[in-house]
C-alpha cells in the first residue's frame, strides 16, 4: 500500500510540475490596458480575464500547442496557436483592433448591458465613431447624419425642429448617455439636436416600442453615447477647423466653426473635457432665394461643451462625473414671407409656392434655439456577489429651455418657450448565473426615479401650458438566456406609475389656422392625475450560423402622447373632466442578419398597433390641434445590404425603408384612412461608395432619395375651394448628391471636403410639402453648400 501510494504521489507530482503557465498583456491600437477581456483555451476548458492594467496569468496548463483565444466586447477577436514546453512559462501580448464593420458592433442601450448586436433580437442600428467622423465631414447637422445612416428613420426636416422626422411612424425618444433629452410633458420635437457630433463616440438606434427606457420612446430611441475620458498620457487632444459656404450664391453665406478636445490620464484619474463654437451664413436655395427663416438654420450660433472627469477607485470601482451644455441661437436678419398653395380641380392637381425670407426684423422679437444641460453622477461597481453581479447607478439632472419663432397665431403676437427640468436616479443590477450547464443567463433589473416639471409660456409672461409636475417610478426586470451558443431568448418587464400634478390655469387665446379666429380663454381647475402600466417584451434569436441570423419579437411601449396639446387646448374648467390618456403600442417584428464574406445584409418586417396616435390632428369642433385620439394601425419593413473589401479600401452600401400608416374611428374599424405626413414618411432609399484609392485619399459619394407619397384626396371647404387638410398633402419625392473627401497629411492631421446636393438640386423637404396648408412650416432646401475642415490630433 506505501509503494502504490509513493507511486501515486510521484505521478501527481510529475504531472504538476510538467503543467506550463502562460502570462502576458492585453492592450488596445493605443496601448490602453483592456480590463475584462477573457483569455480562453477551449480545448482545455480553461480561462482567465485580465485585470485593471490588462494582466492575465493562466496557470497549470498541459504541455502541447493549443488554440488561444482572447476575446472583448467592442473588439476583433483574435485567436493564436501557442506552444507549452514542460515546465515553461510562456509569454503572449495581444493588441486588440476595435471591432467596427462586423456584426458583432457592441451595443448598451438595447437592455442596459453590454451585448453583442447579433444576439439582440430587435432591430438595431449602430452608427461608429469611423462612420460618424466621416460624415462630420460634410456636416455637423446630426439630423442629416442619422437621416443617411438610420433605416427607418424619416429624412431630416431641414430645419433644427426634428417635427416629422419620425421612427418607423412613431414619436422617440431621444438620450445622451442615456439620459433623456425629450420632454414628453410637452413635445417640442426638437431633441435629435442636443450635442456636438465631435463629441459622440457612436449612436445607437434601438427601432419598435420598447420597455426598457419608459416613456416618450413609442417608435424607438436615439441614444448618445459620448466619447470617453481613455488616454495614455497626461494630456492628448484633438483640434478640428472648419468653414462652410452656400455655393449656389455666396453673398454672406460664410460660416465657421472650431472644436477642441483634452484628455488625459493621471494614474487612477482620467478625464475628457471638449468645447466647440459654430457660427453659420445665410442659407440660399438652389436659385439663391433666401431659405425661410422659421426654424431655420442660418445665422445660428452653436455653443457646445462636454467634460467627464473619472477616478479608478479599485479594480472593479469607478466613479464619473460628466455634464455638457447644447446651446443654439438662430438671429436671422431676414423674417419669413409664407408659402402659396392653390388646388386647381377635384383631382387633386395643385401649385405650390415655397416660402422665403426677405431682410427685416420683428420687434422685440429673440433669437430662437434650444438649450440643454446635462449633469450625471455615476459610479460603477463590478464582480460582486461572489464575481456574478456588476451595479451601476447614476444620479442626473437635465434642463431644457426651447424658444420658437415668432407668431401672429397668439392674439397680439408672441414667441413660445417650453420650459422642463428632469430629476433622475436609476440603480441597475446585470447578474450572471452559471446553471452548470449549456445555458447561460443573466438578468438585468433595476428601478427608475424621475422628476419632471415642464410648462409653455409666452417670453412676455403669458402661460400656454400650465406648470405641470410628474413623479414617476418604474421597477423593471430583463432576462437573457443562450442555450447551447445557438438561441438566445430575451424577455422582460417594466411597471411605470406616474403621477402628474397640474396647476390652475387659463387657456391661451389662440388662432390655430392662423385665420384671426382665436379660441376663448377658459378657466381650468387643475389637480392630479395618474397613469400606470405594465409593458413587457419577448424575442428569440438563432445564433449558430452567421450566414442567417433570425429573429422575431413582440414588445410593447408606453408614453403620455403630449400632454402639454391637449391642456393648452382644453375647453373643459377642470381637470378632470378633459380626456386624458395614455398611448400603449404593440409591436411585432420579424427580421434576419446574414454575412457572408465581406457582404452584410439585414432585413426586417414589422407590425404596430397602438390606441391612440402620436401626432396631432386638427379639431374643427374646438378650433384647435389636438393629439389624436384615434387608434393607429402601421407597418413596414426595411433592408440593408453592405460590401467590404478585403483590404478596406471600398465599401458599397444601399438600404431601403417602406413605412405606411392607417387609422380608424373607435366605432368602426372598417373606416380606414391614412396617417398624415408627420406621423408616416415617404419611402426612403440611400446609397453610398466609399473608396480608398491610397493610405492617405478616403473618398465617399452618398445618395438619398424620397419616394412620393400620395394618399389623399382634395375636399371642398366653406369657400367652395378645393383643398387638403392638415398634413395630408402630396409628397413628392427627390435625389440629392453628397460627395466628400479626405486626406491625410502627417499621421496626426488630415484636411477634408464635403459638397452636400452636389448637383444643386431644387427640392422641397418632405415636411415643406405635408405641412403646406400650414404655410409656415414650407421652405426650400439648401442648394449646394460645401464645408472645409482641418483636423489635428496630438
């Protein structure tokens, strides 16, 4: 028994000294230490991740050759055969490429945790920092930028209100870092500006109602994310200079702008601080008219700061503090002269006339534009709960300020503002669970606290919409389970209760039509309301083969469809008596990602139902537009197909997106008629080639093109005129040209051109058209506009 036991002791003591060790470092392009990347021998089943500094060390390996994998979200994944000599300790670093063109983009807003874009099973776009940089090169409009890249998404307004620009026929949610931007109390549809794209790491774009993020978000929403506070030294920066100019007609159509970015690393301590200043010209049409001034985005001052200061208080503890400040101020010498629109005959046939500016200035009157502010206080704790549990949570504050133009609709005149102060705190769990099996699950839950107050005066004093003030909680749970690495279902849950105190108001003498019929002014007692709903969601996605990556879903979504329209346009004399109710949307969804080589197609299909609509509609009975009370059926379906190169040097892209919208009374569902314009957009089709012809030339040419959109018919009016009613009037559609080019100068600078409507096309937004029988929303488009811009980094 002694000699079978020596001998056994001998043999272990063998094997354990014949076992090998591998140890080494994780970086990124930049030499930045990855924390969390996993190093992984699948063979042997045996892993590790790397600490603070991007360290691992993998103990007590066999001796042979064996595939080692090292893997990070956000990253390519890279995998290297190494050999393990008796004894040895072998020594490996890896430097990690950002993964930008793969499916596997890493996404964070889709459940509050990181995951990979193709085990999500939802539609979802997510524009890059390469991508994003490019088109910024052409423009800092965002609106632009996410009209080309964002299927589903309704071309931009050409203005800095975002009315309109809808997601899949529904309102949305705009975030910067997930912090909302919005202000659903009262919809001023102005949020898709509400930061410098010189200061967005990448956006995404979560498509179809969802749960997750609560109110305002029935269509989707845009989330920001902004770049962060990573360096290598005591203080890196970036530069980038730019002016721009009308070409169709330069007479005071220069504009400039400058950014400036500082980064730094102190030891624990990192932080990212970034300014920026834009002044535009005057903006021309293609037949150097001057582009009407309402909204417009022509001598508009652009103010922009960000700054993120965060310090590593241990391995697994970090906290951040961040804010930015949007500021825009349009202070245009021209004042707007409104579009013309005739219906010729029954057919529907008809003339329209943009409108235009002409020099001129309207006394007292502000400049208009928006302001927002953000604060955030976030502290991130990782690897408790025995390694199982990561917690986040913030504290955040936002503030709004929206001043609108001028208009002769308020009895004596005036200019509008929309006032919203948000107070939040959000913890949030992500927990893993090892079952000891080929499942694995994770669970993110957490509860949301906001405080929002918002109203809409008059800048003379007079209130449109009273002080209105809402508390809100909202607990939720989201499960994620992958079986076998081949499924992966997702299911959750949100519970919103919302209670909303309105004070005593007067309504506001109004003329909607702008026809000298203004509404009577009523007395309203306020008081309190409350609205409360669960909203769930449910998906599964096959994950096995990268040539087909299926998904189908059914969420839900839940919001307060503008509640400031419907006060402001209340004739009952209390609270209580007004119809006051939320809107809850369904949406079905069916879509597949497939690559195959160098080649990405995705394709999608959905269905939404909700009980109420998401735009306004004009009550001849009140005299007023109020947010429509009926239930609203939409469909559509988008397609994207993108090709690589090898070497990267060409890329070719195309998508397409087909969105169409009906709408019934609650007596008869066999009533049908179709959305209007600023809920359905026209079909939308883009395309781009990016070449590379050498390391320094990057070259692109993109097209956007609008189908018409024809749905409505001419009725007569008390005049016996034919005529189309609010937003139910023709779209018809357009091409433009953008064409840009970059090049590179040392590896630390480069200079590049945008020409946007390069063919100096004359075109009226889908807005200018659907809104014409307002007249005052129905401008040109800008004709060819080019921007030069030099960038610097050191």
């Amino acid at each position: 028994m002694k000699i079978i036991t020596l001998t056994a002791t001998l043999l272990l003591s063998f094997y354990a000294f014949s076992q090998s060790n591998l140890k080494g470092k994780v970086t990124d392009e930049q030499n930045h230490p990855l924390f969390g990347a996993s190093v992984y021998i699948e063979e042997l089943q045996q892993g590790t991740t790397t600490d603070y500094d991007g360290n691992y060390e993998l103990s007590n390996i066999e001796k042979g050759t064996w595939k080692v994998t090292i893997r990070m979200m956000g990253y390519q994944t890279r995998t290297e055969h190494l050999s393990f000599t008796q004894d040895g300790t072998t020594s490996y670093t890896a430097i990690l490429k950002e993964d930008l063109n793969s499916l596997d983009e890493v996404v964070v807003s889709a459940s509050r945790r990181s995951e990979y874009l193709s085990e999500i099973p939802a539609s979802v776009t997510v524009v890059n920092e390469v991508k994003l940089q490019e088109l910024s090169n052409s423009t800092t409009n965002i609106s632009d930028i996410l009209e080309f890249t964002v299927p589903g998404l309704a071309v931009s307004t050409g203005t800095f209100s975002n009315w309109g620009q809808t997601l899949r026929g529904r309102s949305l949610l705009v975030m910067v870092d997930g912090i909302p931007q919005s202000t659903p109390l009262r919809n001023g549809q102005l949020g898709i500006k509400s930061i410098s794209p010189n200061d967005i790491s990448r956006v995404e774009v979560i498509k179809g109602a969802t749960s997750i993020f609560g109110n305002g978000g029935n269509g989707g929403f845009i989330n920001y994310i902004t770049k962060k506070p990573n360096a290598t030294k005591k203080i890196e920066g970036a530069t980038n200079v730019w002016g721009t100019s009308n070409l169709a007609k330069t007479n005071d159509a220069l504009g400039f702008g400058v950014y400036q970015s500082l980064k730094g690393n102190l030891d624990r301590f990192n932080y990212y601080i970034s300014g920026s200043y834009e002044k535009t010209g005057n903006k021309y049409d293609a037949d150097g008219v001057v582009i009407l001034p309402t909204y417009g985005l022509d001598n508009t001052h652009i103010y922009s700061t960000l700054a993120k200061l965060e310090y590593q208080i241990a391995d697994n503890q970090k906290i951040t503090l961040a804010g930015n400040l949007y500021k825009s101020a349009q202070d245009t010498p021209f004042i707007p002269v409104p579009a013309e629109f005739e219906v010729l005959n029954e057919e529907g046939e008809y003339l329209l006339t943009a409108g235009y500016g002409v020099e001129g200035s309207v006394e007292g009157q502000e400049p208009t534009g928006t302001t927002l502010i953000n604060g955030q206080l976030k502290y991130n704790l990782d690897h408790i709960l025995s390694g199982t549990t990561d917690f986040t949570t913030d504290l955040y504050y936002q503030k709004t300020e929206n001043i609108f133009f001028y208009s002769d609709k308020f009895e004596n005149g005036g200019q509008s503002v929309i006032n919203a102060e948000k107070y939040g705190l959000r913890p949030n769990f992500n927990t893993s669970i090892d079952t000891n099996s080929s499942m694995d699950v994770s669970l993110t839950y957490g509860i949301d606290l906001l405080k929002d107050r918002t109203n809409q005066g008059l800048l003379d004093g007079r209130l449109w919409v009273p002080n209105t003030e809402m508390l809100s909680w909202a607990p939720y749970l989201q499960s994620t389970l992958k079986f076998d690495n081949r499924w992966v279902v997702k299911a959750g849950l949100r519970y919103d209760d919302m209670n909303i105190d309105i004070a005593d108001y007067n309504t506001l003498p109004y003329s909607p039509l702008g026809d000298g019929n203004y509404n009577p002014s009523v007395a309203v007692e306020g008081g309190k309301i409350g609205f409360d709903n669960l909203a769930f969601n449910v998906g599964l996605r096959y994950i096995e083969h990268q040539e087909f990556i299926p998904y189908v879903s059914y969420s839900q979504g839940f919001s307060i469809a503008d509640l400031g329209s419907v006060l402001r346009s209340a004739t009952a004399d209390n609270i209580n008596d007004i119809q006051l109710e939320p809107a809850v949307t369904k949406n079905y969804e069916f879509g597949f990602l497939s690559k195959f080589n160098n080649f990405k197609f995705e394709a999608v299909g959905y269905y939404s139902t909700s009980n109420l609509g998401t735009g306004v509609v004009f009550d001849e009975n009140t005299n007023a537009f109020v947010p429509s009370k009926q239930p609203q059926n939409i469909y559509g379906g988008e397609i994207a197909i993108d090709y690589i190169s090898n070497n990267n040097a060409l890329q070719i892209g195309t998508s397409y997106s087909y969105v169409e919208g009906v709408t019934h009374t609650a007596a008869n569902k066999n009533a049908l008629t179709y959305l209007g314009g600023d809920v359905i957009a026209a079909p939308k089709w883009t395309a781009y080639v990016t070449w590379k012809p050498t390391e320094k030339i990057n070259t692109s040419l993109r097209m956007t093109n609008l189908g018409d959109r024809k749905r409505f018919d001419p009725y007569l009016n008390t005049n016996d005129d034919y005529t189309f009613r609010h937003t139910q009037f023709p779209v018809t559609g357009y091409t433009l040209l953008n064409f840009s080019i970059a090049y590179q100068l040392p590896s630390n600078m480069s200079v590049a051109l945008g020409v946007n409507n390069l063919l100096n096309a004359y075109y009226l937004p889908a807005r200018s058209q659907w809104a014409a029988p307002l007249r005052d929303f129905t401008g040109a488009g800008e004709g060819t506009n080019a921007k030069l811009s030099i960038h610097y980094n050191f």
